[in-house]
C-alpha cells in the first residue's frame, strides 16, 4: 500500500461497527444528521449520514460502481489484495495523488428513489409477478465518512485544508483554508466530501466532534432506532485489546469488515455482513474474508453468547462504550473513564401477549 505523504497514527481512533443485519432504512440517523448539521443554505443536497438500498441503491448514483472499474476491478490473491488502490492507480498514471470520480449536480439529486422497489413499475393489486428483474435479495447500508487512516480526500487538497486530529482520527476541513478547489469531492472514494455552492467551500461529517469531546456517541449513531450501532476507539490489530467491543468484533473475532477495502484508505466504519446475500457479491464489497465472517455471525446467534451479548450492547447507552464485560446472562459497558454505563440482558426476553385482550375487549391477531 502507498500513500502519497507520512500520516501518524493517531492517539485514538473514531471508529464504528454497523451490523448490516439490523438496519431497517428507517433514515433516522439521516435525518438527526441533517437537522443539526446540514440544514442550511447550499447543504440542500447533502447528506452527511445516508442509508442506500444495495445492489441497485446509491448516493451519488453508481459512486462505486464507478470507481471499482476507474481501478480495474481490482483482484485478490487469497486474503490479499493484488490490485491497485486509488493511490497507486493514480501513481501508475502518473498524475493526481489519488484518483477518484467526480459525480454530475444530478447524480445526488435522488437518493433512495426507486431504491426497494422489486418490479421497476407499478404493482397493480391481485397482479401476479412470474419473474422479477434481478434476484429477491437487499440490504440496508448506512453510510458516514470513514474517517480514514489514509484520507483520499486529504490527499488531493492543494491547499492542505483537510487534516486529521491526533487525539481522536477524526478527519475534518478547514474552512479558513479551503479554497474550493473540489478535489477534496474527487479524492474520496466514499464521495464524503461535498462542495457547498453558497459558501464556495466543501464540508463532511465532522464526527460530531464536539459530543465525541464529551464522551458521547454521534448524533446518528444515538438516534439508531435499530440499535445497529456501536461508536468507539479502534486499535491497531497488533494492539487489540480484548475487552474493546470494537477490537473484539474487527480484529479477534474479524466479524466486522472495511466496506471496499480495496479502495486502501483503511476506513474506520466496519460493517457486519448481511447474512442474506450471496457471498460472490459480498466479496467485491467487503473482500474475501467476508465468508468467514457471515458464517461467524450465523455460528454467534445459535451458541456464541460473547458475541450474542456484545451485539445486543450496540446502541445501549449515549456514551461512547470503550469497554464490555460479561456475567451469565448480562453485558455491561463502560465509558472511559471506568464508568458503568450499560447494562442489557444476552438474550432479550420474550414476551408472549394473550390473542383476548380482556380490558380493551379485543382480539389481536398476529398475522405474519
Ligand atoms: Fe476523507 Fe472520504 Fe475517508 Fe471521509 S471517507 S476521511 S471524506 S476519504
Ligand atoms: Fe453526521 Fe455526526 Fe453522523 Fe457525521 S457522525 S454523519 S456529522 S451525525
Ligand atoms: Fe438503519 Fe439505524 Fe439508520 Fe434506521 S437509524 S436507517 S436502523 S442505521
Ligand atoms: Fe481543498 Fe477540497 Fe477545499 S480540495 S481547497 S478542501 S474544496
């Protein structure tokens, strides 16, 4: 892997694990994005935070579709990675320090439309449906900036406005700086960073820093009605720790994989797979381990109770989880500094409710 300039580890770093499995496309997360942070004038367009329908959904249009063919595809060696990253494709042809794609105003102009629908055209009621267009499987992915170890966005900046904090990774632009070259906007392979027409400058998430300086979870990852979420600080795998829910889950148990790995910016958000989908297409999304990490998930909701606790922990508390601890039939979590913050059963209980509901004088019917 090449990077075109020396960048330091930082102290800690902003990481998160999505469990693929648990979203439901609700946009929740989008919209508590959206009303704190791009409200405004010449944010119409943006959303920081989105949740696109995959195979067929994407924001902006085709982004990775776009770039995986930009690198050639890129191709994998077992679990290594023998294709080119952006960084090297772009050394390979002898110009910009990463390459990427810029996306036309109208290919952000729709996110989700269409997304889910299974036909391409209305279903009249009663209609019986032989074939379908493409096979009958989807999934949600919530997607943020990756806060990456390797910015693509950072390395295209002519006027280094983008820079990445030391005490947390969290990548950001600096207003005062950026000039609107948009190269920022190309350099992204996630399309994460975004040009502002009204102000001439470009803006992305911003890690909800100043909650992360307080020791609290992101405005989308606290919103997460699916619970899909657990925000934390990432090690090195040679540094994992295993009581870090986020070391455990990427590096020791490897359920959680880098969404395009391919691209070689190591980005920060991990995702559990779908279970689903078939793994062909998993592969080229979150590489070749992906196998491994679907059969793990399958395996952990049947007998492993460490990982059963540790994925009902995601989304429990407003703080930032940095460690977890287990009893019989208990997972608690804890803040930095050592304080008790979560606490949920492995196994939620169940609740079987009568059909007759005596005071409403009702029947309730399950009918799924
Ligand atoms: Fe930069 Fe894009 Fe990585 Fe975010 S996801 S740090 S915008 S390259
Ligand atoms: Fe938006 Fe904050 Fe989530 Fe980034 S971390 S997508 S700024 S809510
Ligand atoms: Fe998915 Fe959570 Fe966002 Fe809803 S709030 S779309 S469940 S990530
Ligand atoms: Fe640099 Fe992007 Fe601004 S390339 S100057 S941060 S628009």
């Amino acid at each position: 892997m090449e990077y075109p300039y020396e960048v330091p580890r930082p102290e800690k770093q902003f990481a998160a694990v999505f469990d693929t499995n648990k979203c439901i496309a609700c946009q929740t997360c989008t919209v508590a994005c959206k009303n704190t942070w791009t409200a405004g004038r010449g944010q119409e367009y943006m959303f920081w935070n989105n949740v696109e329908t995959k195979p067929f959904g994407s924001y902006p249009l085709a982004w990775d579709f776009k770039l995986l063919q930009k690198i050639g595809g890129g191709s994998w060696r077992g679990n290594v990675y023998t294709g080119k990253t952006i960084f090297e494709k772009a050394r390979e042809e002898g110009h910009e320090n990463a390459v990427g794609i810029f996306p036309e105003l109208e290919d952000w102009a729709y996110p989700n439309i269409g997304e889910d629908e299974i036909f391409g055209g209305e279903v009249e009621q009663g209609m019986h449906i032989n074939s379908l267009p493409h096979m009958m499987w989807f999934y949600y992915l919530a997607r943020i900036c990756n806060h990456c170890t390797y910015p693509g966005c950072a390395s295209r900046c002519p006027r280094k406005a983008i820079y990445k904090r030391q005490e947390d990774g969290i990548v950001l632009i600096d207003q005062k700086r950026c000039h609107g070259y948009k190269q920022c906007n190309e350099g992204c392979p996630y399309k994460k960073a975004m040009f502002n027409a009204h102000t001439g400058r470009s803006e992305k998430c911003l890690g909800c820093y100043p909650k992360v300086e307080k020791g609290l979870t992101t405005q989308c990852m606290e919103a997460c009605i699916g619970k899909i979420r657990m925000q934390g600080w990432l090690n090195t795998p040679e540094n994992a720790e295993e009581d870090n829910p986020l070391d455990y889950l990427v590096h020791v148990r490897k359920l959680a994989l880098p969404l395009y790995p391919q691209f070689g910016t190591e980005p920060n958000i991990y995702y559990i797979p779908p279970i689903n989908v078939p793994v062909p297409f998993l592969k080229q999304m979150f590489g070749p381990r992906v196998e491994k990490a679907v059969l793990n998930y399958r395996e952990a909701l049947r007998h492993d109770k460490v990982l059963q606790g540790l994925i009902t922990l995601f989304g429990s508390s407003p703080q930032i989880i940095s460690r977890f601890k287990m009893n019989n039939d208990k997972t608690y979590g804890y803040n930095d500094k050592g304080t008790q913050v979560a606490t949920v059963p492995i196994q939620e209980p169940k609740h079987i409710r009568k059909p007759f509901d005596k005071n409403l004088e009702v029947y309730r019917t399950d009918i799924t």
